[in-house]
C-alpha cells in the first residue's frame, strides 16, 4: 500500500498590472455636453428599412444556421439592385421562404441588402460576406417554423 503523496505548496502571485494601453483608452477624453435644453444636431440613428417581420437576434441566428447550407439563388450583379432582381428575389422568397442572394462586388453591401429586404419585403437575417440571407414567411403556408 502506497502513502498518498502530499500536494506541492502553491505560490501566491502577485496581482498583474494593467497595461498602460488600456489605461489610456478608458481615460479618453469625452466631447464637451451640449446644452440638455437645446436640440441635437446630431440626426437620429438610421433604422433597418425593414419592418415586415420584427426578428429576434436568436431568430435571426437560428434563420442563419439553416441557411448555412443553402446556395445562393439570386445573384445581384454590376447593375445593382433593379426591378428585375426585387422580382426574381420576391419569387424566390415565395417558394423557398429562407434564400441566399449572392452581391458581385457591391460598393455598399449593407446598403444594397437592406434594399433587397426592403423591396421584397423580406427580413434580412445576416449579412455573411457578399452574401445576404433574406427571411420571408410564406403567407399561407409557411414551411419554417421560427
């Protein structure tokens, strides 16, 4: 039978300092506040420009893990988004619910998405590259359940 062996004392170590780095970005200087009764000039933020379904960001994830899979079906090219691609992505939408639309070399990626969301009346789930995921329940009947 075998003595069970004793732990080796442990060191106590000393507190690390913290970084002068992060030190002297929590010490940033703040702007000066305005006056509480005059009005901002600054504009208010910009919302998404879709407001058809209200998504949860777990919504939105889950949406996103199911799409991973997907290839896109519509594809936005050097025009841009026109009538024709709103169309193609509308129909699309109504037969697939849940659709990767691939942007080819978009100088505003956020911007285009939101107008394809916007013009489909779609949700735009994420925004995965130059890939948009675009969410629309079918309206009578829907095959994902979110």
């Amino acid at each position: 039978m075998t003595k069970p062996r004793a732990k080796a004392p442990t060191k106590k170590r000393a507190p690390r300092a913290k970084s002068p780095v992060f030190k002297a970005s929590a010490r940033r200087a703040k702007p000066p506040a305005a006056n509480a009764s005059a009005p901002s000039a600054k504009p208010p933020a910009t919302q998404r420009s879709t407001p058809f379904v209200a998504l949860s960001s777990a919504q939105r994830r889950g949406l996103r893990a199911q799409a991973h899979h997907l290839e896109p079906i519509v594809q936005v090219g050097h025009a841009g988004v026109t009538d024709g691609v709103i169309a193609a992505v509308r129909e699309a939408l109504r037969a697939h619910e849940l659709i990767k639309v691939r942007l080819h070399e978009p100088e505003d990626k956020k911007g285009m998405a939101d107008a394809l969301a916007a013009g489909a009346g779609a949700t735009l789930c994420g925004l995965v590259g130059h890939t948009a995921i675009l969410y629309k329940r079918h309206p009578r009947e829907p095959k994902i359940a979110v």
